[in-house]
C-alpha cells in the first residue's frame, strides 16, 4: 500500500471511531425528540387527542379509543428508551413501525409531514440496524455483563 493509501485509510478510519459514536447518538436523540413531543402534547390536550383519534386518525385493526391510549403511551415510553440507548435495536424497531402506523392512520402527513416521517423512519432503522453505538446504556450494559462473565 503506498504511503497516501495508507494515510487515507488510517485518517478515515480514526474518523469513523471519533464520528460513529456521536452520529449514532445524533441520530437517535433526532429521531426520539419528535415522538416524545408528540406524546407530551397528546396529554397535555387529551379532550383534543381522543377527538382526533375518534374523527380524523384513522388506525386500522383498533378501536379508537384504544388506539389513543396505545399511542400515546408509546410516544412517552419508548423515545426516551432510545434516548437513553436502552434495549435500542427492539425500541428502535417498534418506533419505525409505529411511524408507518401514524403515516397510515394519517392521510394528511402523505402531503404535510411525509418528508418528515421518512427521515425519522430512516433514523429508527439506522439505530435497529447498527445498534445504538458507543455513547448508550446498551453498550454500558454489554460491557459490564461482559466483565461479569469473564469473572465466574
């Protein structure tokens, strides 16, 4: 390898450990943000969030009302789960098809919001493909059970 081949890759290659970890981090604290207001402002306004569950969303398979409860509860547990990086591939997985469910159940956001939902569905599937990264408490966790093991 030539000695500019070789800076290239060695320059490169420090970036990507330095840059993974952040964008990674970046990427799910983006994605998470917007779910979690979501869900803030659905009980903030409840009287609101059940007359839009029961008239304009349109969930298939759920009762409204259910729905409404489901959703919600969603938006408050899980963004802060992967902002945490904890159990982050399933909860990374289970927002990017709660994100389908909400672009389905909402005919506006195909004109309004799509762009959006297609750049957070993005986010979620980058984070159940690559894991959370280095700066989570999956990789915490993984370290400290690792150390555990090796231990006995």
């Amino acid at each position: 390898m030539t000695s500019l081949a070789l800076w290239y890759d060695r320059f490169f290659s420090g970036f990507e450990k330095l840059a993974s970890p952040l964008l990674l981090l970046f990427v799910r604290l983006w994605a998470a943000k917007a779910f979690l207001q979501s869900g803030l402002v659905k009980i903030q306004s409840w009287d609101s969030t059940l007359y839009l569950f029961e008239e304009e969303y349109q969930v298939p398979l759920l009762p409204w009302e259910l729905a409404a409860y489901l959703g919600t509860a969603a938006e408050l547990i899980l963004p802060p789960l992967l902002i945490l990086g904890l159990m982050s591939r399933g909860v990374a997985s289970a927002l990017f098809v709660f994100n389908i469910m909400a672009v389905v159940s909402y005919p506006v956001l195909w004109s309004q919001g799509f762009y959006d939902h297609q750049l957070w569905g993005l986010m979620f599937l980058i984070t159940a493909v690559f894991g959370p990264g280095l700066l989570s408490a999956d990789h915490l966790l993984k370290k400290i059970f690792t150390q555990a093991n090796r231990s006995i």
